[in-house]
C-alpha cells in the first residue's frame, strides 16, 4: 500500500461505503493522541540527557530547551507532511525500525528487572523474566527473518 486512499480501501470489506470515514476517523484519532505524546516524550528524554530542566508544568520561560524540542518535533512532522516523502512508506519503515530496535531495549529491560540493585522489591519474578526472554526470542527471530528473502 502506498496511499493512504488504498488503505481506506482495504477497509471496505469491514465498513462498507463509510471505509474512507473509518479511515479518517482513526488516522485523525492516532495523530491527535501519538503527536502529542511522542514529542512530548521526545522533550522529556533530551532534556533529561542534556540535564535541562522540563516539565509541562513549567513555563516556557524555565523550561525552553524543553517546549523547544516539542515545537521542533511538532514543526518536523509538519514539514515532513509537505515533504515528497510518502507518509505511507514512512509509516512502514518507521515499524521496522521499532521492530528491529525493540530487540536489545528489551534485552536491556529485563537484565535491569532482575536486578534487585535497580528494582530493589519490584523485581520481576522468574516466570515474568522467562516470559520476557520469550517475547525477546520471538522478537528477534522476526527481526532476523524480515531480512531472509524468501
């Protein structure tokens, strides 16, 4: 799928004639809740490493660094709308990049969860920790698969 027209399209089985406003219900509802809370996020961990101060209840005056990469988060996805870039390729490169990156994030989260050291009384349990090394496996099985042709 390369426009967002064929992927309202695929829902026509499902919705019908109301296809395209199912579509354009759920992609409005995806951005108004994932723009947010990505840029948002984004401003917490940069400010965090470059030892800002942040925080949305903070005034933009304080905590400039901070609003200034939510704005610029904001403005590139923006720009990127503009951009000859096509947003439903964009959509899916960004999934296998979060797929393959996804692999040793949870290889780090579980070593810290069974560290009494970092999780001090809420260290996971070993069939959490078994389950998590599961999940992983099966992850990176996937990851390694996506690139065998074939």
């Amino acid at each position: 799928m390369d426009t967002a027209a064929k992927a309202a399209s695929a829902l026509r089985p499902l919705a019908g004639n109301l296809a395209y406003a199912l579509f354009a219900v759920g992609i409005l509802g995806v951005g108004l809740i994932g723009v947010p809370v990505l840029a948002g996020s984004a401003a917490y961990a940069l400010a965090e490493t470059m030892g800002w101060k942040e925080g949305l209840e903070k005034k933009v005056s304080k905590a400039g660094g901070f609003y200034g990469v939510i704005a610029a988060s904001v403005l590139a996805g923006l720009g990127i709308q503009y951009s000859p870039i096509s947003p439903m390729k964009a959509l899916f490169w960004s999934a296998v990049i979060n797929g393959v990156v996804a692999v040793p994030l949870m290889v780090v989260i579980i070593l810290l969860v069974q560290k009494e050291s970092v999780m001090g009384k809420y260290t996971a349990s070993r069939p959490i920790r078994v389950l998590g090394w599961i999940a992983t496996g099966v992850m990176g099985a996937a990851a390694v698969r996506m690139f065998i042709p074939g």
